[in-house]
C-alpha cells in the first residue's frame, strides 16, 4: 500500500480543494452528474493520440479528479441522514 500513498494523497487534496470551492452535493442526481463529468473528461484524455507527450499527466489529473468526486459522492450522498438530500 505506501507505494500507493503519493496518490491517495493528490486525491485527498483535490476532494479537500473542491469541498471547499464548492457546496456539497444537494441530491445524489447531482452527484451522479458531477462524476459522470469527471469521467467524461477522462474520458476525452483518454481518446488523445497516445503519441501526445502530456496524455499520461493529463489522464492521471483526470482520474484524481473522478476519484476525488467519487469520494465527494460518499461524502455528500451516503454519509449524510437521507432527510438532508433533496430528493429529484
């Protein structure tokens, strides 16, 4: 697992970054449709030409930012009483 650690770290530091820029999730729809974006952009580095020289640091700034949400999604969605969350 401490091989593993420098990323748990970037993925801690991008949910703490975007829980503080951003308001938590109101619904799970809305969390839903956060890291479906997230992975919609991973997604789009994914498809680049692998001969491009920042496809790999961009697919790995993609993922921790699908990760990051996903555990934002835990968080907002699944850690709270249900009465909080707005249901759609």
């Amino acid at each position: 697992m401490e091989e593993h650690v420098p990323v748990m770290v970037d993925i801690e530091e991008e949910f703490v970054r975007a829980t503080s820029k951003f308001k938590p999730f109101k619904s799970a729809h809305e969390g839903y449709a956060v890291v479906l974006e997230e992975i919609d952009e991973l997604w789009d580095v994914v498809k680049l030409n692998q001969g491009n020289p920042e496809r790999v640091s961009l697919m790995r700034k993609e993922a921790i930012q699908v990760a990051a949400m996903a555990l934002r999604f835990v968080v907002d969605c699944c850690d709270k009483p249900t009465d909080e969350l707005v249901e759609e």
